[in-house]
C-alpha cells in the first residue's frame, strides 16, 4: 500500500493527463461496443437489460485490453501478467456494473440506458486507476510513458 501511495505522490501529473486523454479515446471506442451489444440484447434478442450489460461489459473488456495496453499505457508489460492483472481489475469492475446496473433499473426502474449511462461513469474512474497503476505497470512506471 504504501508503494501504491508512493506512485500516485510521485507521478508526473501532465503525463498522466495525456494518459488519461487517450484512455478517454480507448473508452468510447470500447463503450460504444458495450452499449451497441447491450441494446441488442435488449431490443432484438429481448434478454435483461443486466444480463445485456453483462455481456455487452465483457466484448467490450477484449476491444479495452488490446487498445489500452497498446496505445493509451504503451505498455511492455507481459501479457501473461497484463491479462491476468486486466482481468482482476475487469472483474471488480464488472461486479461493480451489475450491481449498480441491478439498483439502477431492478430498484430504482430508471431506464436501462440512463442507468448505463451513470453506471459507466462511475466504473470508469476504477478502471483507470486500476490498470494506469497495476495492470500495465513496466519500468516506466503508470504514466504510460517510458523513461
């Protein structure tokens, strides 16, 4: 934990912005995916609005890793240990859109893609923290930028 806190206190704050700039663009890309799967579930096959997200959430996951280990972390982590540490975070983060989506639409009967809406913004925040100080990490540190 306190190597944790070390990283975040010593990162150069104008390269993380950049970094977190790109994970933007990454996002969107991947986002459109999840919520293009999602209202297909929903729409044409008539699943859940949950189980839509859930597998909406996931093929979107593959479009995130491969682009944001490429192009937003240019990261030269294995991806033995990318992958495994992606997918911890993605877990935690997936949980956390089921839940929020199940409060959202199942407790609260908001609109499934108002619910999505929120619940992709608050997730997004995990995400980057995740993998920008974990999941890609490499010598360079969680810039993304190498010395």
């Amino acid at each position: 934990m306190k190597r944790l806190v070390r990283r975040v206190r010593n990162a150069d704050h104008r390269k993380v912005g950049k970094t977190f700039g790109r994970f933007l663009v990454v996002g969107a890309i991947s986002t459109s995916v999840h919520y293009g799967v999602l209202i297909a579930a929903v729409e044409l096959l008539r699943w859940t609005a949950v189980i839509g997200s859930g597998c909406g959430f996931s093929i979107g996951a593959v479009v995130s890793y491969l682009m944001n280990r490429s192009y937003t972390f240019r990261s030269d982590a294995p991806h033995g240990t990318a992958v495994i540490r992606f997918i911890a975070v993605l877990a935690v983060g997936l949980g956390l859109n089921l839940l929020l989506m199940q409060l959202f639409t199942v407790r609260l009967g908001w609109p499934y893609l108002i619910a999505q809406m929120l619940t992709t913004g608050l997730v997004l925040f995990w995400h980057f923290a995740g993998n920008a100080l974990w999941s890609f990490t490499h010598p360079a540190g969680p810039s993304g930028d190498k010395k």
